[in-house]
C-alpha cells in the first residue's frame, strides 16, 4: 500500500478483493455457494446474472456487511471472516437503499459522509457542494430533508453522498435505476473518473450494454457461484 497526496492506494498486481470458495448464508440459504473472484486496483467489474443469483450478495459481501460462513474472504487487506468493520471506511455501497437519514437535509446528508470519510468539516462541506451540483442537486433542493425528495432525487442524493467519499472501492447495484438520461450519463462519468483516480468498481446491473460502455471485465454470477469472467489479473 502507498500514499498519494494523502490518500491510501494500493499498488497494481495487489488484489482489491480476493475471495476462495466463500460460502454467504441469507438465513440458512447459500447465496453465495463456493464463490472466487480476484479483482486488482483499477478494475471496473460488471456483476450479471438473473435475480437471485448472489449479485447482491458478493456486493454486500466486498462491503463487509456479510460476513463469510466459509471459504477466504479479504478486501483491501482485511480477512472479512475476522472483522468485515474495518474495511468500511474505504469501501462505498449504493444498494437498493439510500443511505441517507430522512430527517436530514440533501446538504446535512452529504456533508455527513464526508466527514465520515474523515474529512474536516471545512473540506467535508467544499466536496460536499461539488458532488451536489455534479448530481445536479440545486440550490432549491439542499435545504429539503431527504423524506421530501422524489425516488429520483433520492437517488442523485445517495449518488453524491457516495462520491463524496472519494473510496477507493466503489460497490454499486443497479446505479442507474430511477435516473433520467442525464442522471444515467453522469453515473458513467462518476464511475470512470474513479476507475482514473485508481479506484475500483464493482457494477451488478441489468442494463448490460450501458455498463460494458465502460469496457469493464464481465463476471457472471448464478447460483451463487462465478460460472464465466471475461479477464481478470494475471
């Protein structure tokens, strides 16, 4: 691992996720059954399969919300089977959810996560406006709590809550569900300035052909399992 102008990167040929035969549990169902992937820095990874198929699951798996039954787990460095809290800080998710507290304003929530990812209010509150207004969130909208906001705009929230962060995995499931055109358009850009700034993303999504625009490895996921991958590291 090596520092850039402050932040932790971690060197090509190193990977970002390496996981051996991780058996998840939903309950008592495997969904994921034995799964492996090893993605390097740098990476944009497209997660396809039919509902079901443990997409989600190895989403939330990399994020170290699940933690593994059995098999190797690391991300960033970090053994999931031990503690998946540490690997937290560095790793963002947009799921199904958004969030964000409803109770807060567009504004207060993105400030949020920023300072959470370890900024100081001042910088927290200057990223804070760029991601606002590169979600296309304006003026109008940032003293709203997030309970008035449309799913739309809910969703451009969470989006620049997320980048916000600047982390340096990026776990995104259907990130352009509720977006308009322009919405979806700025989703790919965020996604390729990160894989640029040395970030590495890790996309499930149903619109294939607007993800492999991003020319990403492709990993197909059924039943609980890795069944293709179109790369990956050497």
């Amino acid at each position: 691992m090596v520092r850039v102008g402050g932040r932790r990167r971690y060197r090509y040929g190193v990977p970002v996720i390496q996981l051996c035969d991780v058996v998840a549990l939903l309950g008592r169902f495997p969904a994921l059954a034995g799964a492996s992937l090893s993605v390097e820095a740098g990476e944009t990874v497209l997660l396809q399969g039919p509902n079901g198929a443990g997409k989600t699951t190895l989403l939330r798996l990399c994020a170290g919300l699940v933690r593994p039954e059995s098999g190797q787990a690391q991300v960033l460095g970090h053994d999931l089977s031990v503690d998946g809290r540490p690997v937290r800080r560095q790793v963002a998710m947009l799921g199904h959810a958004t969030g964000l507290y409803e109770d807060l304003s567009v504004a207060e929530n993105v400030s949020f996560w920023a300072q959470a990812a370890g900024l100081d209010k001042s910088l927290a509150a200057q990223r804070a406006t760029g991601a606002l207004g590169r979600m296309g969130l304006d003026e109008r909208l940032l003293s709203l709590p997030v309970s008035r906001l449309s799913a739309g705009q809910r969703r451009r929230a969470s989006l620049a809550a997320l980048a916000v962060r600047r982390p340096q995995l990026w776990l995104l499931d259907e990130p352009h569900a509720g977006l308009d055109q322009t919405g979806r358009n700025v989703v790919d850009e965020l996604i390729s300035d990160a894989v640029a700034a040395g970030a590495t993303v890790l996309v499930a999504s149903h619109e294939l052909e607007r993800v492999r625009s991003l020319n990403p490895r492709v990993v197909t996921v059924a039943g609980g399992l890795i069944v293709k991958d179109t790369g990956g590291p050497k």
